[in-house]
C-alpha cells in the first residue's frame, strides 16, 4: 500500500480509483498512437496518486494555503517534478509587499524562465503601481527588449518595456534608451495601452515632453483619418499660450475640417488646413498658393503642408500626374522613409525603373536588407541594362526563403531556397528526452490535461537546446498536437524546421475536400496556416472560427449555395465541417477571379469587393509583384506575400516537387 501522508491521506478509495480507471483510458490512448509516449508518462499506482495529489494541492496553492501546501510537499510530493507549479500559484495568489522576497528568489534562481517572467510581470506591477520602481527594475533584472520599437511590439511586449522604462526614469536610471522609447511611443500619435500611460507621465515629469514633442503628435493625429476631438485636445493641453490655442481651434473644426476658414488664428487655420490636406490632398493642392498667400505661411509651415499633400498623393489611387506633382513640389530634403516608401511604390506601379534604382538606394540599410526592395532593384537594373548587376542583386535576393526571394528564383529560372531541419519519420525519439526538467513537468501537465502545460511547452521551445526542442516538435507531429509543433519552432524563431513550422493536419480531411473543391491541397494549406496556424477551435477578435478561419455570415452564405447544414458558428468548430466551407468558399472566389491565387487570397483576407478596385484602370500592364507590392492595406499585402509562399512550401512538404511561387497564369496575368 502506497504510503501517504498529510493532506493525501484525504483521498477517497472511490476518487482513487476513478481516477486510476481515467488513467487507465489515457494510457490505451497513448498506445494507440504506437507507444510514442511510453517512457515519458508513467500511469503506475504510485505516478496516479501523485497526480490527484498534485491536483488537490494545486487548488491549495491557488487558495493561499501555504501551510497545506507545504504538507503535501513534505509527504507524497516530496521531490515531484511540479512543486514549482505550486510555488508559483502560491506566489500569484498573495501579490503583497510581504511576498515581495520569496518573488525575487523564485524569479532569481531561475528553474522555470517561464514561470519567472509570469511571477516577475505580477510582482513588477504591484511594486510599480505602489511606487516601489527600484523594486520593479530589481525583479525585472534588464530591460526585455533593448532596442525595441513600441511600435513594432504587441501590446503585451509595450506593457513589458513601458513598465521597466517608467521605472528606470524615475529612479534616476534610466538613460537615453528610455527616453527615446516613450518619445518614439509618444510622438507617433498611435494609441498605447494604459499600461504605458506611467511611462508616459515619467517621461513627461523627468522634462522630456516637450513643446516640439506635443506638437509632433498633434501633427501625427491631425493626419489620421480617423481621430476624435478628445484626443486632439488632450494633446493640445501639453501646448502652451497661442500654439495651445491654435491647437483646441484646429481640434474644434477636426471632423469637418473643410471649414478650415472659420478658425480665428492663423497657426489654427494652418493647422485644420493641415487636416484638411490630408483627407482631401487633390483639393489642399489646388488652393495650396492662395491658402499660404492668404495666411502668411511660413516656409517651414509650407514645407510641412506639402509633405502631407504629398503622402496624400502617393496612395494607392495616385495617377501618373499625381506623382509628377510629388516629384517637382517636394524638395529632397523633406522626404521622409515613408514618403520614399510610398513613392518607391508608385514607381514600381508605373514602371519607372530608372527611379526605383536611387530611390531604394535611398532607404539606406533597409534598401539592402529588405528582400522585396532588392528583387525591385535586381529587375530595375534588368531594364535599365545592367544585367550583371540585376542579376547578382536577384541572385542574393533568392537565397531567402520569402514570397519575393521564391520570386526571385523564378525570374532566374532556378529553385526556390527551401532549408529544412527535421528528424527522419522512422527516428525513434530519445528517452534522454525524460530527464530535461521542463519536458518532466510539461509531460505531467500535460498528462492532468493541466492548461499550464502550454507555459511548459513555451519554456521547452524557448529555454531549452535546438535538439530538445526539436525532439518535442517531433513528439507534437506523431501525436497530432500540430500546434504545439509549430510553437515549438517558431517561438524561439527555428525557421528552418519546416515540417513542424508546416504540418500536414487533418490530411485526410485536406485531401478530401481538395479533390471536392478542386482546390489545390497545398493552397488550401497556405490559406489556413495563415489564418490560424491549422487550429480548428480558436475564434478571431471579430468572430472568424477555425482551421480556415471563416466568418458565421460567410459560412451560412456558403451553407446556402451548396445545400450544406449548417449550425451556427458553434459548428465551425467540427474541422471537418470548417474545410468543407471553407474549400467552397475559396472554389467560389478562385472561380470569381479566373483561378487567380493572387486575387483569391486578397480577396479572402480583405474582401471580394476590394480586390478589382486595386488593379489597372489605366491600360498600364502589371504583372504579379507589382500588384502584390501595391496592395494599399499592409496587412493584406503581407497575407498574400505569406499564403503563396506558405503554399509553395505545402507542396514541397507534400511532393517533394519544387514548384514556382506563382504560376505562369498568375504571373502573366494583366493585374
């Protein structure tokens, strides 16, 4: 008889051996799947026991039992692989200046990376928003992203570095870094998340917002099309005397800004027309020399309007004479990165290939780092008859595994760079595997159906070797946990293990409803590894479901074209049920736009509506690239980019062919 003590004395013969029985089902499961777990979880009496125990101090832990916890600690879970589980709930249960102490030594001694950045993060908060920021840069140890760009980072990532700046300025520590953080944060006119308005108000007690600063946001949100009065005048309030002035008149006029003329002062004036041109560019540039005579512009405040008229014009709907009007009123000195951008853009969009050569060369670093700007110079150089030069710059570009290096080696008529890391199918997986920590514990988590199993796979994927990683991915593959095997890799970015950053998911169900739709697998694979790296329960912010992420409204339409049942969005759910529509959907959009993967793709993410409106209306030939790189919103742009690729890379895995990113209709097609 197992001998128990404490607390696990308490167990119930009857809960025992329920939970023995429950055992017992997991374990058949398990061999199911050809032993692939034997070795790493036991369902002996002794591991089953130790198991509810683990549960029920779980629950003590996470109720503040410190005393209870400690019992079980002593006795049956003495030396057992998830005490440190209990530690952290403890720890997370009693955020308190008291337990200030045993947080540091928790975060200190660094067992669980993972479960230290969660005790860190809560342990951070609490001293933060007490005052205590010595104690905040103490737990937190160093900044988490040095260098980062808040307006690169997601919110989680901003909260993090928000919070250990905020702390380094007000204790006197913080240096340049910080300040260029939350100025970068601030002027940029992009919401931030509350976690960073304590940033924001060190940054501004320490003396750095200043007028020059307030006034760049303003000019950054009064260009945005879609900003409310409130925020105009918030920010108009860190102005002082006539500039604030000027500001709340312009901020009064902000959604009707055409009534730029009713504003009393002049910089108000100048500031609502600046508004004004951004929304109506065409229009500000017409009356531009009559506004400016009028108001008495100054050549800064000119040279200020005609950068905002000048973006105006280089969108997605500029014509040729647009873009003429940009190159001869803008002076060399006021183009911007993003002007440069834009306008590279409509140089590629109208063929001006003796332009895009200086102006990606303009972009400095980026101009010879980026892959899609060296494709762009590569074939600009091709037509501009400096073959050697094109074709060496397309060369480089086609070593990297992207939508326009894969472009790249199809211009040049060579295979795609594919690189790939991956055990062989037959390889047996290590039982070394059993004496890493963080696979012990994830392996009895995940042996609970325990959701902190997912923390445990990230501290896998993150904190561990590439061979332990790997090993795990592999274990994810042969058990169908495709997620796990894609979080594997991409977490600690091992972008060369493409058969686990692209498994083969529910391939029976792919096949099927390939061969019903008449959709390529490999496209129908690309579309849903986009769209929700091949998980078939997880919902979108705005309602999208599933594998490949379908709408409810898109899915009752689909429903009723094809005589499908369909139950509500709850069903989406069923992975069979969610390709089924979705293949159906995308037969239909590929049909609507001539077997166009291009167009199909785009329209996808952004709607079939959108997708004619962006092609020629000026009898000017596009091809592909030039399509896909003029894309106005960012994100579609880099969907297409990504499912194409993501498609070519399916075919590989599921071929072994080498297959061009596009095909010869698609990149032939008059776009």
């Amino acid at each position: 008889m197992l001998d128990v003590s404490g607390n696990a004395k308490r167990f119930s013969f009857v809960f025992l051996l329920m939970f023995y029985m429950l055992a017992v089902s997991m374990q058949s499961a398990f061999a199911v799947q050809d032993n692939i777990t034997d070795g790493f979880i036991s369902f002996d009496e002794q591991s089953v026991a130790k198991r509810q125990a683990y549960s029920e101090a779980r629950d003590l832990a996470r109720a503040g039992d410190v005393r209870g916890v400690e019992e079980f600690k002593r006795g049956i879970l003495k030396d057992y692989p998830l005490n440190i589980y209990l530690d952290y709930y403890l720890l997370a249960s009693n955020v308190t200046a008291a337990n200030y102490k045993n947080a540091l030594k928790f975060v200190k001694q660094g067992a669980d990376r993972e479960l230290g950045l969660l005790v860190s993060d809560l342990y951070a908060d609490m001293s933060g928003s007490t005052g205590n920021f010595g104690r905040v840069l103490e737990i937190m140890g160093q900044d988490p992203m040095p260098d980062a760009d808040p307006l690169a980072q997601n919110v989680k990532e901003k909260a993090r570095s928000c919070r250990w700046h905020e702390a380094a300025l007000m204790t006197g520590k913080g240096g340049s870094d910080s300040v260029s953080y939350a100025s970068r944060l601030y002027v940029s006119g992009k919401n931030y998340p509350e976690a960073c308005s304590g940033l924001i108000s060190a940054w501004n007690s320490k003396g750095y917002l200043t007028q020059a600063a307030a006034s760049r946001r303003l000019q950054d949100l009064l260009v945005k099309r879609k900003v409310s009065k409130d925020e105009l005048q918030t920010t108009a309030a860190n102005l002082e005397g006539a500039e604030r002035e000027a500001a709340m008149q312009a901020a009064d006029v902000s959604q009707n800004p055409e009534n730029y003329n009713e504003v009393q002062s002049r910089r108000g004036r100048i500031l609502a027309f600046e508004r004004y041109a951004a929304l109506n560019p065409n229009d500000a540039a017409a009356v531009l020399d009559a506004f400016c005579s009028e108001n008495k512009v100054s050549t800064v405040e000119r040279h200020e309007l005609l950068s905002i008229i000048a973006s105006g014009k280089l969108g997605w709907q500029s014509s040729s004479a647009d873009v003429k009007w940009v190159d001869e009123n803008l002076p060399a000195a006021l183009w911007s990165d993003e002007l440069i951008e834009k306008r590279l853009r409509r140089a590629i969009w109208f063929k001006q290939w003796k332009y895009i050569i200086p102006l990606v060369d303009a972009l400095g670093a980026r101009g010879q780092r980026e892959t899609n700007w060296m494709y762009w110079k590569g074939r600009a150089l091709l037509n501009t008859k400096q073959k050697e030069a094109g074709m060496a710059l397309l060369k480089k570009a086609a070593k990297d595994r992207s939508f326009f290096g894969f472009l790249a080696a199809q211009t040049l008529g060579r295979h795609p760079v594919y690189g790939n890391t991956s055990l062989k199918r037959t390889d047996p997986l290590s039982q070394d595997l059993s004496s890493v920590p963080a696979v012990q514990r994830f392996f009895e988590l995940y042996a609970l159906n325990d959701p902190a199993r997912f923390i445990e796979w990230r501290e896998i994927a993150c904190n561990t070797d590439d061979a332990t990683a790997l090993a795990m991915a592999e274990w994810a593959l042969r058990t169908g946990n495709h997620q796990l095997a894609i979080s594997a890799v991409t977490a600690a970015k091992r972008w060369d293990a493409l058969d686990y950053r692209f498994p083969l998911s529910f391939l029976n169900l792919y096949r099927s409803h390939a061969q019903t739709s008449g959709v390529a697998l490999s496209y129908l694979y690309g579309i849903s590894r986009q769209e929700s790296m091949l998980n078939p329960t997880v919902r979108s912010p705005v309602g999208a479901v599933g594998l490949m992420q379908l709408m409810p409204s898109t899915a009752a339409l689909v429903a009723k074209k094809n005589g499908y049942r369909y139950r509500g969005s709850g069903s989406l759910t069923d992975p069979d049920l969610n390709i089924r529509f979705g293949s159906a959907y995308l037969r239909d959009l590929l049909g609507k736009f001539s077997q166009n993967r291009v167009l199909a793709s785009a329209g996808y993410n952004a709607g079939p509506g959108r997708v004619l409106r962006w092609t020629s209306h000026d009898g000017i030939r596009r091809d592909a690239g030039m399509y896909i790189e003029n894309i106005p919103f960012l994100e579609t742009r880099g969907y297409v980019q990504r499912v194409l690729l993501y498609a070519a890379i399916y075919e590989k895995l599921l071929t072994g062919r080498n297959v061009p990113v596009l095909t010869e209709r698609e990149r032939n097609f008059s776009y």
